[in-house]
C-alpha cells in the first residue's frame, strides 16, 4: 500500500532536527511551481529571473526554518520569503527595470482597445484581456503589483497578505485601491467593451 | 480573491469597477491553475545547498579517548579516595544480607546503566 505523504510540518521537523536533504527537496517540489508561478508574475514574466528568485527564495528558506513558528501555512512564509526577495532585486534594479518598463509600456499604447468584434466571453478574448492584464500589471509599483499578486493571485486574504508584504492591512488596501484605478485607466478599453 | 471576509473589499469595489474585479479574479483563477513542471529545479536548488556538516572520522574515538583519560587522571589524583570508597562501599555491601535475585538486580541496572551511558556517548550529533 502506498504511503500517505507526509504533511508539511512534518518534512520541516525533519528538516530542521535532521538536515534531512529528501524531506527538503519534497517540499520544494511541492511548492516550487507557485513560488515560480508568483514571482513570474511579480517580474513581468521574466522567467530567467523568476526562477533565480525562486532558487534564492527556497535556499533563505532552508537557512530559516528553525525560525519559522507555523503560525502561518509554509506556502504563505515562502510567499514572504519570495516577495522580499523580488523587492530587494527590485530596489537593486530600479533604473534597469523602470526603463524597461517605460519601452514596454509605449509599446504597448495601441494594444489595449479589444478587437471591435470580440463578442461574449470567448478563449480569444479571455487571452487577450490576460494578456494585456499583464501589461497593465507593469505600470503597477512594485508595492501595488505585489499586493494585487498575493491577494487576486495567490488568493490570500488582506490579513495574509499585509503578512507576507509585511506591512499594515490598512496599506495593502491603499496599494490595492490604487493599483486598481492604475489599471482601470490602462485597461480603459476594455471597460467601454 | 478569496472567499475570507474582508471586512473594507466594498471599499474599493463600486459597480464602475466590477468588470475590472471579475477580470482580476479570472486572471488570479487562471494563475492558481498554472502548474510548473519541476524541469530540474528542484534538484538546482538541492545542489546549491551548503554541503552537510561532516564531522571528522577521528572525532568520536578522540572523545572517548579523552574521557578515558580524564577518569583515570581523577582515579590518580585521588587515590586514597577511591580506595576508601571502594572499601566502604564494600563494607556496606558485606553487612547486609544479600540474595542471589538482589545480585541479579544489582547487575542488571548496572548493565542498564552502562548501556545508557554507551548510547549518550556514542549518540549522534
């Protein structure tokens, strides 16, 4: 009979009273992928960096986690972990990334409106308004994209999510309400649709 | 989002902005349901661990060596103290009436204690 697998907590107990590398690696490969999901998400879809990020995110996580408490789930701690880690790369890469930015952005001016035939809620669509979600993501500070990525994408809750950002609930809702209006003007198009 | 309350989410979510939300939520559905495959990341991040602390092969037999040395060294710099203990304590021991099962039981914790005594000594770090 197969064996059940064993629960996170447990792979961190053997983790931290053993150096047990196998448990280690089963919960990278448990999380790995939304690590890797979010932080693709946080860079703009530079996957290069993503999964450096997330690399370095899982290697802070194995020198921490005789500190982590599981007063938060394991996921919700390595979202933390990654977040600050894209922030700190962030700040490092400011004038790097802003100029980036602002060439992607103009771009991307005549890319918003939706085709003028685009009907109900069809795959073509859908991909497009992705798409261009995506782009409107990246006018976004990087305060105001994490908060829209830990609250709409990893589905947390403002609670959770002023954990991982470490900051105030009162300032992920700030964040969020204005990466909102951000967005609603980018993505004007789409509204008149 | 999820479904938690969140007590100020109407704060910021007026009828203006409800096609904005749902697109949001359909977009953060769709990232929840992407699945990575591993393509050998986890086993990047394996090597990239610190090599585990290897203790030297020495280390264990070098200990033992030491306690040997410190317990004959306190066995030298105290011996009329333990041949007086030994003495007294054989002296208790030929005053009393012992039995063969006492004996038995005797022996027996000390087996036990110097089992427990092996083990810590030779435990793993």
């Amino acid at each position: 009979m197969a064996e059940s697998p064993l629960a996170d907590a447990e792979l961190i107990a053997r983790v931290v009273v053993r150096d047990d590398r196998h448990a280690f690696s089963e919960l990278v490969r448990r999380h790995q992928s939304a690590v890797r999901t979010t932080l693709r998400r946080l860079t703009g879809g530079n996957h290069a960096l993503a999964d450096d990020l997330a690399q370095e995110t899982f290697m802070l996580a194995y020198r921490n986690l005789g500190s982590f408490r599981q007063e938060a789930k394991f996921s919700t701690w390595l979202y933390r972990i990654a977040t600050n880690a894209y922030l700190a790369e962030a700040r490092k890469r400011k004038e790097e990334l802003l100029g980036d930015r602002d060439s992607g952005v103009a771009d991307d001016e005549s890319g918003d409106a939706p085709d003028d035939d685009a009907g109900g809620p069809d795959p073509e669509r859908a991909a497009s308004l992705s798409m261009d979600m995506q782009r409107a993501m990246e006018v976004l500070s990087d305060a105001e994209r994490a908060a829209i990525v830990q609250c709409y994408h990893n589905d947390l809750s403002h609670e959770e999510a002023a954990q991982v950002l470490d900051c105030p609930v009162g300032t992920v809702k700030t964040h969020i309400l204005r990466a909102k209006q951000k967005m609603k003007a980018r993505l004007a198009a789409w509204a008149r649709d | 989002m999820n479904d938690r309350p969140l007590p100020a989410a109407e704060s910021y979510t007026n009828t203006d902005d409800d096609w904005l939300e749902a697109a949001l939520l359909a977009d953060g559905r769709e990232h929840r349901a992407q699945y990575l495959d591993d393509a050998g990341f986890t086993a990047r991040v394996i090597a990239a661990l610190p090599a585990p602390l290897a203790l030297p092969a020495w280390r264990r037999p070098a200990l033992m060596l030491l306690w040997a040395l410190a317990g004959l060294g306190i066995a030298l710099a105290l011996p009329g103290a333990v041949v007086d203990v030994a003495y007294d304590v054989m002296h208790v021991v030929a005053g009393q009436h012992v039995s063969l099962s006492g004996i038995g039981a005797a022996v027996v914790a000390l087996a036990v204690a110097a089992w427990a005594a092996a083990a810590f000594a030779l435990r793993d770090d």
